[in-house]
C-alpha cells in the first residue's frame, strides 16, 4: 500500500506545536515570528530526520505562489537556447524558484497547449519565445496578470515586456564588414519566418547591400521544411543557381550549420574561398577549419535583463502597463572565413592566404 505523504499537520502532532508553527519555520520566517531558537531547532531537525518535502501543490493554492517559472523556447536542444537556459536556470535557483524548459517548434498549436498545461498547474510567470500566431494568447495570459516577458522577438502592436538585439544593425554591420573585405556577391540564406527578428535581419542585410550598390540574391527557406531536415535541398539549388556568389550571410546558426554541410559537398565551392558570416555565435565556429565569423548575442546580459525583469514584477507585482523593453547590442567576432581580400598584380581580387 503506497504510503500517505506527510502533512504539516502530521508534523505538528507529532511535534506537539500548532500547524503555524510549522508552516512558519518552515517557509524561514521562524525569526519574524518570533518563534524560539529550541522550537525553530526542533522542528527542522525533525523534516531533516523525515526527508520531508512539502506539497508545492498544496503550498501554491495556499500562497498563490508556486515558485515554477516557464522558459519556452523554439528548440530547447539548440545551442543558443541550451547556453541561455543554463543561465537562467542558475538565476532562478538563487532566488529559490525552480524552472520548466520547453520547446514550442515555433508551432502555434503546440505553443497553446504548453501555456494552457503550464497556466493550470498555476505557474508564476512565463518567459517565452512566441510562435507567430500566439498573439491572443500572450495578450490573455497579461490579462489574467500572469507574468510574461518575451524575448528574442515581440509583437509590435502588442505592450509587453520584453528583452531582444538590435537586430537590424547586427545584419547591416556583419554584411558590411563582408563587403569592406572585399565580397560583392553576397548571399543571405534565411527562413519565410515573418517574425521581427528575421525581418529586421533581412532589412538590415538589404540596406548593406543596396547602400553600395550590388545586388540582393536571398534565399528564404521554410521553418517547416528546416524542421524536417528538407532545407538542405533548396540550399544545394541556391548554390548550383548562384555559383557567382563570393560569400554567405546565414540568418541563424542551425542555418550555418547545414550550410557548411552543403559547402563542403559541394564541388564547385572552396570553404577557403567563400566568405562566411553567421548570425549566433557557436563553439564549434571557433574551431571549424576555417574558423567562422559570427555575431554573438549577449547571452549572459539577456538572460539577466530576463531575471531581472520577471523578477521584479513578481516582487512588486507591477502593473502589465508599466513596461519594460530592452534592446541589447551584439558583437562581432571576426574570424578566418571573413578576412580580407588582397588585390592581385592584375587588379582582380584574390583571398588572403591563411598561414
């Protein structure tokens, strides 16, 4: 027969004290309450000796607090995502609350089913990545003053708070730098996401390169097809169509990664000849061969600004109209496959040469 799991009043019968008592002590304010160092003694030896752990279901309906935050995400698994949840996580443990990860696929369907599952087990707040379409349903959850600060993208006729990059400079600063190397024919490879992060870097991007007059060539995949490892297919003809091109701007990092797959089957591109930026640092860039430039976003000072604002609202308990926007800037980490051309005897351009 399973065991009944131990109750404060159990504690408190078998400590002979009150139900207060306990539930005091227990949530560490003994001392406030004026409660004496022996019974304070007492009563927490006893949980230790016991193992005791408390209901969080029982202690969120009485306090209105589960001490649960939610931090979904596109893909969990992703490099960006895992380096940031990791950093948020030790934030949050500090602060004595617990974090649940998830993955929406940036699908709005599954996007609704996580918020509706994490909004009836009476989590306190959400951090979230949105789907495009969970509009509604961020607007719903601030009206119910649930938490919520989004990052990465927003909605821009939404009021939210929310924590993201400068975007459009990132792009236009990184395709600049491939132009002042010395690429002219630039391609950018993104999705058909029509979410502001990726619109902002395509604008960014498209300003670069018609500011000094050459020519977009862009390749937009779909988010669908990328999640069934079917965006290498129009990849492998945006190469065999466009086999002019001197560099390649990759929106994301996974765009990166499938890309240098592709590059290196690829026979008529030389890894050591084409230009490579991407968008989101990875380790595995610093020791690709050649190494690969890359715009970092500020991890650590997102998942802070993150913290640091859900934290504050949950403190205070903060109007939702009281807003918090954050804009963080990024930085660019030039390495070999961005490096400068050097002009031949003939006038024509040819890359450096790496040692």
């Amino acid at each position: 027969m399973k065991k009944n799991r131990t109750s404060i009043k159990d504690i408190a019968k078998s400590l002979n004290v009150s139900v207060t008592t306990v539930s005091f002590v227990l949530n560490g304010k003994g001392k406030e309450k004026k409660i004496s160092d022996a019974v304070i003694k007492k009563v927490i030896d006893y949980t230790d000796a016991i193992n005791y752990k408390p209901n969080r279901v029982a202690q969120s309906l009485r306090t209105g607090e589960s001490r649960i935050l939610v931090f979904m995400v596109e893909d969990i698994s992703n490099y960006f995502f895992a380096k940031l949840a990791r950093i948020i996580e030790d934030i949050a443990y500090k602060k004595d609350y617990k974090v649940l990860f998830c993955s929406n696929e940036n699908d709005d369907a599954r996007s609704r089913d996580l918020i509706n599952l994490f909004y009836d087990r009476r989590v306190d707040g959400f951090i979230i990545i949105p789907s495009s379409g969970i509009k509604n349903d961020i607007e719903q959850l601030m009206k119910k003053n649930i938490p919520v600060v989004l990052f990465d993208r927003y909605f821009p006729d939404l009021e939210t708070h929310y924590v993201t990059i400068d975007n459009g400079r990132a792009s236009y600063n990184a395709t600049q730098h491939l132009i002042s190397s010395g690429f002219k024919n630039i391609g950018f490879i993104t999705t058909d996401a029509q979410q502001i992060q990726m619109l902002d870097r395509l604008k960014g991007y498209n300003k670069a390169i018609e500011s000094n007059g050459f020519v977009s060539q862009v390749l937009e995949i779909s988010f669908t097809h990328l999640k069934a490892d079917k965006g290498k297919v129009p990849m492998r003809d945006f190469f065999k169509k466009h086999q002019d091109l001197d560099a390649i701007f990759f929106a994301t990092n996974y765009l990166t990664q499938q890309g240098l797959e592709i590059i290196k089957e690829t026979k008529h591109i030389d890894i050591n000849e084409i230009g490579v930026v991407a968008f989101d640092d990875n380790d595995f860039f610093k020791i690709h061969t050649p190494s690969i430039s890359a715009i970092a976003q500020p991890l650590q000072e997102i998942g802070e600004e993150l913290m640091r604002i859900m934290l504050d609202i949950l403190k205070n308990k903060k109007d939702t109209t009281t807003l918090e926007q954050v804009v963080l800037s990024t930085q660019f980490i030039e390495r070999e496959s961005s490096q400068a051309k050097k002009t031949a005897p003939n006038g024509d351009y040819s890359l450096s040469k790496k040692s």
